[in-house]
C-alpha cells in the first residue's frame, strides 16, 4: 500500500522498522481522526505475547490519550477476540499489536474499523502521510486529555460469544491445543474445557520470545506427534495472534485451510447455510479443492492472497464462507474477519454432528500434488527479473500442465513459490536457486 502499511497492518523488526515512536504516533493520528467536533474517541487495544508488544502497547495508548483520546486495554487477547468487541460494543476503531505468524523479533499494528474489519485505505493514508511528518496535529490540554481503561471485560464477553456458537456439548472428545506461545493461551483452554473437552495443551508457555517457535499453525509437527501418543480425537493449531488454525485428523495428518473449506462448504450447503453455493479461496489454494467442491455443485471465486481480498469477494458474491489455504477461514455469520477459534468450533461441530472422525469428513477432496517454498529476499522485485523469468518458464515445463505461482509475501520480506504438478520438488528448487542468485548479483 505505501511505506508502512502492507496487506496486513503496520509491520516489521521491533524498534527497527517498526519503533515505539512509530506507535506513539499512530495513536495520535487514531485519536484526532476518530475524535473530530468535539467527540471523544473510544479505541480497543489488543496484544500478543511478544516482548515487544507491551512496549508498543503503552506507546500506541499514550498516542491516543495525548490526542483526547480514550483507550481501553484488552491485553493479551486474539485479534478476532478486538475484532468483535470493536463491532459489539460500539468502538470508533480498534488496534491489535500482533505480527500474527512471524517470529518474536517482528511486530505490527493491525487496524481495525468500527464494523470489525480492515481498516479502510483512505484512513491508512491518511496516517502514512502523518508519520511522514506531512501535517502536524494538536494535543490534548487539561481535562481534554483522554484516559486509558483496564477493559478485560471485553475480551471475557467474546469468550462468552464463542462458547454460545456450538449447539452440542464436548463431552467425551479427546483434544489437542497448539497455541503457538501466544494469543491463544488466553483463551482457547477456558473455551474448550467450558464445553466439556478434555484438553491437552501444547504452545502453551509463552516467555515472550518463544511465540511461533516449532510451534503452531505454521510448525504442526509437534501437535501431530501429541494427537499420536495420546490417540487424541482431533488436534487445532493456532497462530500467534490465533487468527489462523490447522486441524490435525485423528490419524495425525494435517488438514490445512483448504480441507477445513471442503468439509465446511458441504457442511453448510447440507444444512441450507451455504449463500449461493459459492466459496471464496485464494491463488494459493490448491486446484483440486476447487474441482473437487466443483462435483459437490459449489463454484469458488478466486482471490489475492489476504483474508481481507477475500472477506470483500464474500460481501461482493454474497458468499457464507471463504478462506485461505493457510488457516484463516471467514465464517461470514460468526465474524468479519479470519478467527482461528471459530473455526475450531465449526469444526468440532461437524465431527459431532455427523459423528465421523475428520479423516472422513475429508475423504472426498483429491488434491493435487503441490509444493510451496518461501525464499528470504532483501528486495521482493527480484522476482521480475529476466533470469527469474526464465527459471520460471524452464519450472512450468517440469510441472507437466501444472501451474506456478511467484510473488511477494505482504507480510515479511520473503518470496512465495507454489509449484502443482508433476515434478515439484525441482520446479522448485529451480527457482529459488535463481532467486538467490539473482539476490547475490544484485546485491540484494
């Protein structure tokens, strides 16, 4: 979008590209845009377990209240959980300080509108012009100067909401939890054991510095050995703001966003839910979800990667549900946003309700063979270049009437690469090792 904001928020290295002072000051711009003729702002602030997010925490909450602001303090919560209490209980905005999926040593901002979703863009360029020093703005004097709110209720009233989604007890199914060290740990165990589960947890001692560290969503290998040893019915992994989740079968397989989108579209197309016959998917979801929901007679629109590219084709379609490949699933009835928990519960639901286990609720979606590859760039253009290109065209050959996908990650500087097809494994390691030796001759 600009210089600080990407498909997903504000993020990057803590005190590098993203510092306190950047934080200060877009609870500043936060608390005059959204306090204009006299009215005092209401923002909701959220955070994940990372060091970095209590500084940024403290930073982005005296931004606001210098401004006339008022910032009410979720703490440790998921993004989700600010999402919802945006939308519920009448906020101007909310801030969630999370890097989702990223190591401990990054950190965002995430912008939130008063209806719960991404932020709109004429907002965020209005804050990039202001943190580029392009109009100055006043503060707050005297008894206009806004207060911060120890606001735990809020994040206990979505905890409530979600133990008010399923319409069955737990009782007697066997679950693992991957919190991924970080937002989940809050919540997902009181959730769960609420309705009746029983529990064992992993990821679930964040020190700070261990969030999304082989574990999570993003590593399953240690939820997939728990669901194993302990012959556990199904297993959830979270990220570290616990917006994404992948499921673990009782067998110990992982069933990525795109299963998770196959048993839910026929799960709701059964029951009369499904608007339209119609799901909304990402470039990086694999083809054979779409033909497969093709024979069950449920078309899919086909997105950018980004939950927010696909929750505006869901509302453009008119469709229930939509996802990414990755774990974030938009149930649009439950949330305007990908939650991670929500759809663990729609997932417990329908291993319930059919009473079937996951292995076979996913039995009829063929997938095709595919590969994906991140490749850490310094300068994401690289992928346009003339030696790329034709490593490219040379991996597409290999793939055998399969498809290659290259592009910039929104989220951190690396380049995405899916191979499908035949051959994947060469196609590659072809381009990726033209991707990093186009870096070195650059110089990037």
């Amino acid at each position: 979008m600009g210089n600080y904001f990407g498909t997903d928020g504000f993020r990057g290295r803590a005190n590098e590209t993203l510092t306190a002072a950047h934080a200060f000051k877009v609870g500043r711009i936060l608390g005059c845009e959204f306090g204009k003729e006299g009215k005092r702002a209401r923002i909701v602030i959220g955070k994940d377990t990372r060091r970095s997010s209590y500084m940024l925490e403290y930073a982005l909450a005296a931004g606001v209240t210098a401004s006339g602001a008022d910032a009410y303090l979720l703490h440790v919560t998921t993004t989700p959980s600010v999402s919802y209490v945006v939308k519920s209980e009448g906020f101007d905005c909310g801030v969630m300080i999370s890097a989702s999926h990223n190591s401990y040593e990054d950190n965002g901002l995430k912008l939130i509108s008063r209806f719960g979703e991404k932020m709109d863009d004429e907002v965020l360029h209005r804050i990039e012009r202001y943190l580029d020093g392009e109009f100055a703005l006043p503060l707050a004097t005297g008894s206009a100067i806004g207060r911060t709110v120890d606001f735990i209720a809020g994040r206990n009233r979505y905890l409530g909401y979600l133990l008010s989604l399923p319409h069955t007890s737990f009782r007697g199914m066997r679950v693992g939890l991957d919190c991924a060290n970080g937002s989940a740990w809050a919540i997902s165990k009181a959730v769960f054991d609420a309705l009746g589960a029983d529990v064992t947890l992993t990821g679930a001692e964040p020190d700070g510095v261990n969030i999304n560290f082989e574990c999570g969503s993003t590593h399953p290998e240690r939820l997939q050995a728990l669901v194993k040893e302990k012959k556990l019915d199904v297993g959830f992994a979270f990220d570290g703001d616990a917006d994404r989740c992948i499921c673990v079968n009782e067998r110990g397989e992982i069933v990525d966003g795109d299963g998770i989108l196959y048993l839910a579209a026929k799960r709701m197309k059964a029951k009369g839910e499904l608007e339209k016959y119609g799901v909304a998917v990402t470039v990086m979801s694999n083809s054979g979800l779409i033909k497969s929901l093709a024979q069950e007679g449920i078309v899919c629109a086909v997105t950018p990667v980004g939950d927010r590219f696909v929750y505006e084709e869901m509302i453009a379609k008119g469709y229930a549900l939509g996802g990414e490949q990755s774990g974030h699933i938009i149930f649009r009835k439950y949330a305007s946003t990908g939650d991670g928990l929500v759809t663990s519960l729609m997932v417990m639901e329908a291993l319930l309700e059919t009473k079937c286990p996951l292995s076979v609720l996913t039995e009829g979606l063929a997938l095709f063979p595919q590969k994906i590859a991140s490749v850490k760039v310094k300068d994401k253009s690289v992928i346009g270049s003339k030696r790329v290109r034709e490593a490219a065209a040379e991996a597409e050959k290999l793939l055998g009437g399969g498809r290659l996908l290259l592009r910039p990650s929104g989220t951190e500087p690396v380049v995405r690469i899916l191979a499908e097809g035949e051959r994947t494994e060469e196609a590659v390691k072809l381009v990726e090792r033209a991707i990093i030796e186009e870096g070195i001759c650059a110089g990037s």
